[in-house]
C-alpha cells in the first residue's frame, strides 16, 4: 500500500467500552458518535483516507480528532469544540428609548 504507515493512536484501558457504547449509541448527539468511530478506527489501524471515505467526512477531520484525543482524552471526543466565526447563536435586538422592538 502506498503512503506513509499510520500513525498509531493507543487507548487508555477504560476507554475502548466507553467508545464501543459511543459509537453504536442512536441517542447521542452525531458528532459523539462519528468522533468515536473516528478514534476507534485509527486504533484498529486503519489508515485515514479510507476513514474519512467511509466516515464521508475531511481527512484533516480525522488527524483533528485523533490529535485531540490523544491531548485531552475522552473529554475531546464528548465536549463540542469552539468553532472560528459567527456564533451558534442569535443576540436578541437591543431595545431602548429610540428604538423599537421585533422585526419591521
């Protein structure tokens, strides 16, 4: 095969029950559940191109996740990450003496 040999991601002991249960979960939120297929496919070995293909997601998503959790631990596969730009949210618009509220 060609390309470099994949890098290998070790996990913690408890930590590969807890991602099993992540990755089959129909409740959790998406992004849990494709960071932990994620994980779990770079330790079993698989090299990246064909998780992302098969996870339809960006090569650069894998290497991400993967560097991650080899930082933070389960934390980084669970807590959503601080995306650049807009926030997720909408601020209310502001109101007082001379101006009016809701939209026109």
């Amino acid at each position: 095969m060609r390309g470099r040999k994949p890098r290998l991601l070790q996990l913690a002991l408890n930590d590969k029950w807890l991602l099993q249960q992540l990755a089959r979960s129909q409740t959790r939120p998406w992004y849990q559940v494709q960071h932990a297929r994620i994980v779990l496919a770079i330790a079993a070995g698989e090299r990246v191109q064909t998780v992302a293909s098969q996870l339809q997601c960006d090569p650069s998503t894998i290497w991400r996740v993967c560097r991650r959790y080899e930082q933070a631990g389960m934390v980084a596969v669970v807590e959503r990450t601080q995306r650049a730009g807009c926030p997720l949210w909408i601020s209310p618009p502001a109101t007082g003496a001379n101006c009016s509220t809701g939209l026109s």
